[in-house]
C-alpha cells in the first residue's frame, strides 16, 4: 500500500540509521483506524482508496521537502564554514590572538561548522572587551588632549581626529592587540600627568596673582577671569602668565613710586626740621600697595610741599649755603655754579628748584667722586704691596 511505500524511506542515508519512521504495526493500527472510521461513516471504498491515496502523497512530500531541506543545509553550513573561516582569520589578525576549530576537512560539515563557530564566539567576545578597552582609553585620551591644547591652526585640525587615529583601524591586522590598548593606556596616563602638572602650575600662578592683587588693592581681579573656561590649556597657562607678569610689573611700578616718594619725604622733613614726632605714620609699601596707599603718600607730599611754600624764603638761603659748601669741596669755579643756579632776584620758586637741583647734581658727583678716590687709594696700596 501507500502507507508501506511512505513508511519505508529513512531519514538518513542508507547505512547510519536502522529504524523506519514508523513502525508496521502503527501503521497498520492507524490504516484500519481510519478504515473503520470510514466504514463506519459510510464512505465509499473507492472514495476511501482515493482518500489513503492522497494522503500517501502529502507524506510523501513531506519528506521529500525534509530530504531537500537537509541537502540545501548541507550546503549552507559550508558556505557558512567558509565565512566563519574568514572572519576567525580575521579576528585572530585584530587581536593577535591564535585560533584553531581542532577539526580536519574530513570531518562532517555540521561537526566543522560547530567547531568553527565556537571558536568564533570566543574571539567574538575577547574582541567586544578589547574593543570596549580601546574605546575607552582613545575617548579619555582624546578629551585630555582637546583640553591641554595650545588652539593653534594644527591643533584645531586635531580635534575632529581620533587620538588612536595613528593605530590600526579596529577591524584591521594587530587593531585590538594587547599591546594596542597598552599603548594607548601609557599615553593616557603620560597626558593625565601632564594635565595634572599644569593644574598645579596654574593654581600656583592662580595662588600669586591673587596674593599681588590682594596686596595692590584690585581683588575684583582675583583669580585672573578668563582663564578658567580654557582647562589646562597651553592658552590658559600663557594668559594666566601674562597677567602675573603685568601685576609684577604693576607691584614693582608702585614699590619705585613709594620708594621715590618716600625718600622726597625724608628730604622733604629734613630740609623743613621737622621733628619725628611730628611725622604722620605712613603705611608701609611692602604690606600694601593700593591706590589709597599711594594717595596717602601724595597727600604728605602736597602737605609738605606746602609747608615749604610757606618758608621758602628760609630755604633759599639755607640751600645756597649748602650748594656753596658742595662746589668748593668739589672745587667748583664761580662760573660754573653761577650757569646752574639762579641769581637773588627772580622768582623764588625757581630758585630754589634750580639750588636744589645743583645740590643733587653735587651730591652726584661728591659720591662718584669718593668712590674713585676710594679705587685709586686701593690701586695704590696693591702697588705698594707689589713694590
């Protein structure tokens, strides 16, 4: 019958299998099942026959489509083999790590394309972790470098390129090696070194400028603003040095006018007689620096210039005397000291500046004077040594 022709093919090529797909015994049970059931219905046999025929024919196509299934999935597990074959290779390439299935062409397919994509799967992973490491170190090492930056033309280029753009791709030969994310894990730490030495150079710049703005008074400046938004930039440390130099500068500009106003104020006293009891205390220019400090010290000048306004015609003879005293120390002529100062009559202010200002120049040259006699009277004595 129809149902023994169906019942008697294998699932397996001749020789690898010994059991039918069913059993005579069911099938028998099964055919006079349904004949029973039939006759019990009241089919006709010829109906009935036609009946077993056709579904004969379904199961026979059924395992006609299982057999061409299984011969279409031989085929595809080796076309699979050959790509998984491929990418092991290259895997194996990107992360310089050996790879072997462990089977011979002589295998089954279905046994080599097991062993193939096990070892696949393994590098699979091993490749996800390498890739997720190398990531990582690139993405940090990236965002280190765009913040130590200078913002030169040739940096700007930089900052749409990756920092592991110099290494091999991912997916190329030796891209997820070992010694790859080693490397880029040396430069992250070699730029977090760096990063963190310009941080603490720039809080040390910071530390300063503050204190010298303290110190002259501007502490609206502190903390140098516009430098914060730039990092550790190379932009940064230069801005920040900049303005410390200008607060030096500004710190020394000021120490010279204090410094110059103080000893116009000790002359000042001493050519007025003023007793130090009657001199105001003055704030001192190395504690502070600030516009008030200086407008205290011009105030003391305006003051005492005053005050000399008022006894100018004392001054004037008292500093003829001591011009007079100085040139002939000096053995100035007659003629010379008269071309430098004014004659009695005239205004008295400039006379006195012109007095004062010979004085000074006096004063000069009685120094560089004593100290060549200083020089000659040592030269004579290493000579007298020598003789």
């Amino acid at each position: 019958s129809c149902f023994t022709h169906v019942a008697s093919l294998r699932c397996a090529p001749p020789g690898t299998m010994s059991s039918p797909l069913l059993p005579t015994d069911e099938q028998q049970i099964a055919l006079a099942s349904l004949r029973t059931a039939w006759s019990e219905i009241g089919l006709p046999h010829a109906e009935a026959e036609e009946a077993i025929t056709k579904l004969a024919g379904e199961l026979r196509s059924v395992l006609s489509r299982t057999v061409e299934g299984e011969q279409a999935r031989k085929a595809q597990l080796t076309a699979d083999e050959a790509s998984l074959r491929g990418e092991l290779s290259a895997l194996s390439a990107a992360l310089a790590e050996p790879a072997s299935p462990g089977t011979s062409s002589s295998e089954p397919p279905l046994l080599r394309y097991r062993a193939v994509i096990s070892e696949v799967e393994r590098l699979r992973v091993l490749r996800d972790e390498r890739a997720a490491q190398r990531s990582a170190a690139a993405s940090s090492l990236h965002a280190i470098l765009l913040e130590l930056s200078t913002g030169t033309p040739e940096e700007e280029q930089t900052r749409s390129t990756a920092a592991d753009a110099d290494e091999p791709a991912p997916e190329g030969a030796g891209g997820l090696t070992v010694e790859l994310v080693h490397r880029l894990r040396q430069r992250l730490e070699a730029a977090e070194a760096e990063r963190a030495a310009r941080l603490e150079r720039l809080a040390a710049l910071r530390a300063a400028a503050d204190a010298i703005t303290e110190q002259l008074g501007t502490k609206e400046e502190a903390g140098c603003e516009g430098t914060e938004g730039d990092g550790a930039s190379y932009r940064a440390l230069s801005a920040l040095e900049a303005r410390l130099d200008h607060l030096r500068e500004e710190k020394k500009r000021r120490l010279h006018v204090l410094s110059q106003c103080t000893e116009y104020i000790a002359e000042l006293r001493h050519k007025l007689k003023i007793p130090e009891e009657q001199h105001p205390d003055l704030p001192s220019p190395e504690k502070d620096l600030s516009q008030q400090v200086l407008v205290t010290y011009h105030t003391e000048i305006e003051r005492l210039e005053a005050l000399k306004s008022e006894r100018i015609s004392e001054l004037i003879p008292e500093t003829r005397s001591r011009v007079a005293a100085l040139a002939a120390e000096l053995h100035v002529s007659a003629a010379e000291l008269a071309a430098a100062v004014s004659s009695d009559g005239g205004d008295e202010e400039q006379q006195l500046y012109d007095l004062e200002a010979e004085e000074r120049r006096l004063r000069e040259r009685q120094a560089t004077t004593v100290k060549l006699f200083a020089l000659l009277s040592k030269r004579e004595g290493v000579l007298q040594q020598r003789a």
